[in-house]
C-alpha cells in the first residue's frame, strides 16, 4: 500500500520557506504544519519569525503559537503534536507541509527510527527527571566536561562526536543512564533497520529552497533591521520585563530563552546605551547568520545522507530532494514558484518527475551518489515508480 504524501520545505531562515509553502498549500490543498521550535511559544510573532496571518491567505497552520513563556518545550511532545496534525489533515484529503528549521524535530516526524525511546513520561524523557541527583548533577554539569563523561560511559559514541557538539553528547549520556545501554547499541539497531527497510514514515517529497550565502547574509542583516524596527524590539523588552518578574533567572539555553534576539540584548537591557544597543543588533545579525550556515551544513552533512540510504530500496517513500534556487528574488516565479509546482504537481499524482534535483552547480550541495547523473536519477525514478504501480495494484 502507498504511504500517504507529505511536503517537506528545508532551507536556511529568511531564505523564504514560508512563501513557497502558501503557494504549494493554495494549489495542492495543503495545510501548513510548523517545526521551527521558537514559533511553538505564544506572541513574539516578529522576532521567531512566524508568517504574518495576513499574508497565510487563509492557509491554516498547525502546532505553533500555543506554549506558554513558563513551559520548555520537548520533542516527544512535539511528536506527539505533528503526527497527529498529519493524521487530520491526511483524515481531510489534503496534503501536510512541513516548515521549519529545528532539525531535530523535523527528523522526529520524517523518519520511523531517528528519536531513541528511553521510555517514563514525555517529562521524564525530556528532562531526566527519573536521575538520581548525581546523575542529574553529570547531565546539566559544564559543557565541557560532558565528553569526559560519556567517555567513561560509552566510549564507542564519544568518539563519533565533536567534543563541542554538547546537545548530542548530553543527549548520548541521557540515554545510557535512563536505559543502563549504550547510544552505540540503538545505533547499531538503527542501521540494521535501515538496511532492512524504508526509513520514511510517509511518502515524502523533500524541497530545498537554497540562496547564494553572501546574497542571503545582507538579506538576513536587511531583515534583523526591519525586524526591529517593527515591532521586534518592543517584543524583547516584552520578554525582559518577564525575565526580570521571575523569582530565579531562567537557563537561557532552554525553552524560548533560546530564541535569537534575547541573549544578544541582554547586555543592553540591564543597562541601556546607544553603544550597547547598536552592539546588540550586531550580535543578533552574526547570530542569525551562524545559524543559517549551520542548516545548510546540516541539510548537507545529515539529512541529505540520512535520505540517501532510501536509494538502497529504490525509493519507495520518495525521499529525493528537489534543490530550487532562491538566490534572486527577482527570479522567483521562474525558478521557485513554476518548478516548485511542476515537481509537486507530477509526486502527489504518482507520474514521472522530470524536473532535475538541480540545476547548475547547485547539484554539488548533494551526496555525490544521489546527484551522479541525470540518467541515475532517471533510473531511480522508474524504480520509484515501479514501486508506486505495485502498491497501487495490490
């Protein structure tokens, strides 16, 4: 049986996401799920980015704009959420778009076994409250001597990680202690599956909208400006004036004291100068710019080789991903919207997709075995096919 369809639109911040999922919605019957993990908390509209409802074109969206300041927000619950906005939207013949930039989120809905299960409550899990204190004292000790730790524990993984990437060390020493078993022992059974089966839970047409990086850093600093000046400041003091009215200091590496544009003026907010100010918005623009050069290195270097593993199946769930250049917006319509549409249009009607993954030097962004030719990638989309027709017959 054929999975049902989801459109998943990737790409860096300000690279335009949101638009291109108005009009896919508008022409597909498709409702817009969120995944970025800022816009989950209420109000804040302008500084997390979240699409003006004006311009949504009455295109509804889900799982955003509903966590209250007070509450962290975890994975397991925005599992839990999605999958079940998925359900009714599939439920009401229309077609589920992801948006967003938290990764790890979107691997939680894109694939069956990328979020390891260490079982208790949605809280327990997320929070390590089942720990004993030492436990619990080793989890949220200094960054730097997480590796340390995990060294001791589970020295297979540790050596996989880069000793400053803390989420995913603290995330491997989580695991040991919540299950007694090593993150290398799910790993191992992770990509036993993998080579046994499809690791997609629909079938999933992936779109990467990508911008030149230079091109898309004044875009970005263009916009931190106009984010400001609108509304966006107003928003932090908003949040400061909360920060201030708790009784201790919140972690600001948790919950929406992540968001960009809060850390960054906090030096300004507890004591104002035009210095301070204008050091501030660098900050939030540097900031801002990092973060959108960590998302194309994770499209490139995990998701993009993550989804490369469907080849071995032949593409059953799709899986592909279709790169549309976003570089000049004055070039939208002929190189995002018209593309976008004739991709999408050919994937949610099961006919050959004759589109390129991508046009130009854009196709090095991708493994080198999933862009070897157009004739491979002809080939493996008549193996998609054949997989589609067999499905449909039984």
């Amino acid at each position: 049986m054929t999975k049902k369809s989801i459109i998943n639109i990737i790409g860096t911040t300000g690279v335009g996401k949101s638009q291109l999922s108005i009009e896919l919605a508008k022409r597909f019957n498709g409702e817009v799920i969120n995944t970025d993990s800022m816009q989950m908390y209420k109000g804040l509209d302008i500084i997390t980015n979240k699409h003006p409802i004006k311009e949504r074109e009455g295109i509804p969206h889900h799982v955003m704009n509903h966590v209250d300041w007070k509450d962290e927000y975890f994975l397991h619950t925005f599992e839990k959420e999605a999958l079940k906005a998925i359900e009714d939207i599939h439920g009401r013949g229309k077609i589920p778009i992801l948006v967003g930039g938290t990764h790890y989120y979107l691997q939680s809905i894109l694939f069956h076994n990328k979020v390891i299960k260490t079982g208790g409550s949605a809280k327990d899990e997320e929070t390590s409250s089942t720990l004993t204190p030492h436990e619990r004292q080793m989890i949220e000790g200094p960054p730097e001597e997480l590796i340390g730790h995990l060294k001791e524990l589970d020295p297979i993984v540790a050596e996989k990680f880069h000793p400053n990437d803390h989420r995913r060390i603290r995330r491997a020493l989580e695991i040991y202690l919540l299950t007694k078993k090593p993150a290398s022992a799910y790993y191992d059974r992770q990509r036993e599956e993998e080579r046994q089966q499809s690791s997609l839970r629909f079938n999933t047409l992936n779109v990467w909208l990508y911008a030149d990086q230079t091109v898309l850093d004044a875009r970005l600093d263009s916009r931190v400006d106009t984010m400001l000046t609108e509304g966006g400041l107003d928003e932090i003091q908003q949040l400061y004036g909360y920060y201030k009215s708790l009784d201790s200091q919140p972690n600001l590496q948790h919950g929406v004291w992540q968001v960009i544009g809060f850390k960054e003026f906090i030096t300004w907010l507890n004591e104002p100068s035009e210095e301070s100010l204008q050091a501030a918005v660098e900050q939030m623009k540097a900031r801002t710019r990092q973060y959108a050069r960590r998302q194309v290195k994770w499209i490139k270097k995990v998701l993009a080789n993550e989804l490369l593993k469907e080849k071995a199946h032949g593409y059953p769930n799709g899986g592909q991903i279709y790169i549309l250049e976003a570089t000049n917006l004055n070039q939208w319509k002929e190189n995002v919207t018209s593309r976008a549409l004739e991709i999408t249009d050919a994937f949610l009607e099961f006919r050959h997709i004759e589109q390129p993954f991508a046009s130009g030097h854009l196709i090095d962004l991708l493994p080198q075995e999933a862009s070897s030719s157009e004739k491979e990638r002809k080939k493996m989309e008549t193996l998609r096919m054949r997989h589609v027709q067999r499905c449909r017959w039984e």
